[in-house]
C-alpha cells in the first residue's frame, strides 16, 4: 500500500467515525484546539523560525516571507477564528427541503459531509487549521498538503491538532498532513479517487493549473486573483485613490489585492498622477502601463501582453486607459480570473450594468477588493475562494463542504 492509499484508506475510516459526533462535541473540540494552539505558541514559532530562515536562504521576496510568517499576534488570529466557526451555526442535519409526494412518500433533503476532502496548498501555514477547522465542523475528514516551504510550520500545527483530538477521544485522522512534499506524492493525491471525494487547490496560477491538468479527483478552483479597478468618468477620485492604495498596498501577497488599475480617458490626466504621488507618499507602486498611460506615469514601464493578465502578488499594477465603461466591462472579462472585480463611480445605473455584466464571484461599486474574505462576508474561516459556478462560488465556507441527501420515509408504497 503506497503513502497515499494508506492515509487515504485512515481518512476514510475517521470520515466514518466522524458522522457520529454532535454539534456540541464539534464545537468543545474546536475551542479546545484553539487553547492548545495558544498554548504551543513557543513551540510554532520556533518551527516557523525554520521555514523563514530555509526562505531567506533561498532568496523568497518580502513579500512572500510575510506569508509565511507565525508570530504570536497571528497565533491568537488563527485561534480566534477556531473560537467563531465554533461559534457558527453547524450545516450537517440542517433541512433543505421538505415534502410529500402525490405517493404519500414524506421527502426531506438534508445537508450531509462530502466525506474525505483534499486540499493542496501553499506558503501560508495559518490554511492549515482553517482548512481543518471547517471540515472538522462539517463532519469531514481532511487530508492537507502544503509547500515544502511551510513543512516545520505545517508539522508543528498538525501535530497540535492531532493531540487535542487524541485528548478528547476522537480520532486524529481527521486531519492528516502529506509530510512527503514531493510532486510524486501531490499527483498521486490528485488520482486518489478511491479515498478523496473532493480536492481543493489553493495556491498560485501555476499550482492550480497542475492540479486542474492531472486530477482526478473533482476539483473546486479556487485563489488565483488577476483583480481589476475600473475608475469611471464619473467617479469621486479621492474616493479612488483611496480605494485603490488600499486595495494595492494593504497586503499585495494575498489574492484579492488589486492588480490591474482601468481609467477612463476624460479623467486619466487628472487621476493618475495624483494617483501616483498619493501612492508614492504611502507605498511606491511600479506601474506597467499602456501608451495613453505611460504618458501621464513618468516612472512607468511599458506594459507587455503579459503583464495584463498576471497576478503580481508584489507592489505592481498594470494600468490602461479606456475610453468607455463597456471598453472596460470587456476588457476585464478578457483578463478576468473570476475572482473580484470593481467599479469606482457615481453613476447608479452604470455601476449596475458593470455588476451584472463582470463575470466574477464577486462584484465591487466604491469599495476596496480586499473585503473578499469569508470573515468579512459573516461565513467564519473560510477554506478557499471558489472562482468556478459549478457547487461553490466566492468564499467557502461551512456550506460550500457540504452536499444534500435525501431522506425517504414511506409506509409501504409501491410504483406502479
């Protein structure tokens, strides 16, 4: 039996076990968990040391590192978010539907586990006790792996985890870490199909592609942002400007920061170049632009094609001018990842038609993408944020792990 096949075939079974647990025990286990983390935090950190010291070696930008990064402040974050999806209204028994039949068959649709959920993942070790956090309430069991980058970190919050399962008397296969980080290992991950309902990929472009080429497991796509800002004609450009330092600046590794800026032509001149000392007075930003901007960006670089449709993760935007809101609504659903997009403007009825004409999970008018985030939005810790239509959409949370079955009861019927 390979190192797959053997936690799969562990993860099963605790799935199984896992069914029969009330939402009270859930909820003590989680509280627990968030303690012991606290408790740990010494230990964490001085694992999470390893991981920083193996990335400065290796030359990890800033930016990447900050990722990365345990301190006790973010250690009380992760346990805080234990406490509120305790705290949450648990899914698994909740009705969706109820009914009779014209056969007298009573029918009732439930929310129910999806089983064994999967997910791969990088840099940020903090996924890993969400991603369990939300699967443990959802009765699921759950397999992680994350990046080389994180193992120590990984190992040591696992490994917590573990030991508080154990001390309550539940299994501690409910969570599992791939402590192999090998590409051999992640795609026989991906072809687990006999133990794995559903797979999660959260990372980078590249990484989600991988998973999405060599699954065969279902795959719910989730992360990759390549997140617009539209400035209309109409917009209040202090407002923008705002919106925009905000959006750009305030945390650029994560994936719904801003990376591409839009800017009609009858404001370009007075926008951008305010735009630009504002940002200057607060974070440089360099900025790869098109002709029409480049003209009024003396510090801009010429943009390529590619640089249009990247996710920078970095202090740097691609900006094009266009000439109508429409201009603007195309272009982004050309480039758009389907993540989040935004318009900034005072015009009721355009602001409408570019919500409901941008393809994305969600849809921004005068406000910062960076409020796409399952807390934000009341969800709890959230596991992901789907960019697909099929089952889960935006941030996951609770519901997005689970799926329905229905419940028949019937007192002797036959179908003719």
């Amino acid at each position: 039996m390979t190192y797959i096949e053997t936690l799969g075939k562990k993860a099963v079974a605790a799935s199984r076990d896992l069914a029969k647990l009330r939402t009270s025990e859930k909820n003590a286990l989680l509280t627990l968990v968030a303690k012991r983390l606290v408790a740990e935090r010494l230990y964490i950190i001085e694992e999470n040391t390893k991981d920083l010291a193996a990335a400065k070696d290796n030359g990890i930008s800033a930016i990447m590192i900050d990722r990365l990064m345990l301190n006790s402040e973010r250690i009380e974050g992760i346990a805080e978010g234990l406490r509120q999806v305790a705290d949450l209204e648990d899914p698994i028994g909740q009705v969706v539907r109820g009914y009779t039949n014209l056969d007298g068959l009573k029918i009732v649709q439930k929310r129910v586990p999806l089983g064994v959920i999967a997910m791969i993942f990088e840099s940020r070790p903090n996924v890993s006790v969400d991603a369990f956090s939300l699967a443990f309430k959802t009765n699921n069991a759950i397999i992680l792996r994350g990046g080389r980058d994180a193992i120590h970190s990984n190992k040591a919050l696992v490994s917590v985890i573990r030991k508080a399962l154990e001390d309550a008397g539940i299994t501690p296969d409910v969570v599992q870490l791939v402590e192999d980080t090998s590409h051999e290992v992640a795609e026989e991950l991906m072809q687990a199909v006999d133990y794995v309902d559903v797979l999660i990929p959260r990372g980078g472009a590249r990484l989600i592609n991988t998973v999405k080429e060599k699954s065969k497991v279902p795959v719910i796509e989730t992360g990759v942002g390549n997140v617009h800002i539209y400035v209309d004609e109409f917009a209040d450009l202090d407002m923008a400007i705002k919106i925009v330092i905000n959006a750009k600046t305030q945390r650029p590794s994560v994936c719904n920061a801003a990376e591409s800026l839009l800017v009609h032509e009858t404001i370009a001149e007075a926008f951008l170049p305010a735009l630009d000392k504002a940002l200057k007075a607060v974070q440089p930003v360099e900025f790869r632009a098109d002709d029409k901007a480049l003209a009024l960006l003396p510090d801009a670089r010429k943009a390529t094609a590619e640089d249009f449709a990247t996710e920078f993760l970095d202090y740097i935007m691609s900006v094009k001018v266009v000439s109508s809101s429409q201009e603007a609504i195309d272009w982004i659903n050309t480039y758009t990842t389907h993540h989040s997009e935004a318009i900034v403007t005072r015009d009721i009825e355009r602001a409408e038609s570019f919500q409901d004409q941008v393809d994305a999970a969600a849809v921004y008018v005068n406000a910062s993408t960076r409020f796409t985030d399952g807390f934000v939005f009341g969800l709890g810790a959230e596991i992901g944020i789907s960019t697909q239509k099929m089952h889960a959409r935006g941030p996951m949370g609770l519901e997005a792990l689970t799926s329905t079955k229905f419940y028949i009861n019937g007192n002797g019927q036959t179908r003719g």
